[in-house]
C-alpha cells in the first residue's frame, strides 16, 4: 500500500469529515429527517451589487412558519433542507438591515428540481 493517498481521495475524506454548515433548520418533523425536501440560498446586494453582510433574511412558508438567518460578509445566506411537504412556490423570503429597505426579491431558480437548492437574492438601497 502506497504511503500517500491521492489527492481525490484525501479531497473526498476532508468532505466527509467536514460538518454541514447551515443557517437554518429542518422545518418538518422529525420522521422527514430522511426525505429531505429543498433548501433556499441567495445574496443580500444593495443597488449597486455589492454585499450587504449581516442582514437579516426571513424565509417564511405560506402555512406561517418562519426561519431567521443573517447573511454572511458576502453578503450570503442558506437555509437547511425543508420538510418535502412545503411546496417551494408557497415559500417567500424578504430581508431588512438598519439603514436599508427592500427594493426587490429575484427568484433566480424558476423551477426547482429535487433536491437542487432555490436561489433568491434581495435588492435593498439605504434609506
């Protein structure tokens, strides 16, 4: 046996080993744990495009539960998986930060597929 291991094979333990980070929670029932369903991604810009870090970003479903996150540095946000019984189309996500308003929601991902994440960015401007 060879004493180094290649480097998609060291590249493929480091993944496994490395925790999940994910800024929200499952939004199901622990029985939905194994089926997930989708999760949501996206930047928090102001007008020009630049990232608005620590903004805080509320996904909320039509059924009224929501989950809260705050964007990163760059300006990004992710939530967990959702229950696959939330219909992504009954989901919307808005965002707010002192200083700032909301201007726009772009829902990147038209149709989303199985297990492929939905991308929504908010637009906001100081004021």
């Amino acid at each position: 046996m060879t004493r180094f291991l290649q480097p998609a094979c060291v590249a493929l333990l480091l993944s496994a080993a490395a925790p999940g980070v994910h800024a929200g929670a499952n939004l199901g029932t622990p029985e939905d744990d194994h089926d997930h369903g989708v999760s949501f991604f996206g930047f928090v810009k102001d007008a020009r495009g630049a990232p608005v870090g620590d903004a805080k970003v509320v996904l909320t479903v039509k059924d009224g539960l929501r989950l809260v996150m705050q964007t990163t540095k760059a300006g990004m946000y992710k939530s967990g998986n959702l229950s696959q019984k939330i219909s992504p189309a009954n989901v919307t996500i808005s965002c707010a930060k002192d200083g700032y308003r909301q201007t726009r929601v772009i829902r990147r991902t038209a149709r989303p597929e199985p297990n492929k994440p939905v991308e929504i960015e908010c637009r906001m401007e100081r004021g």
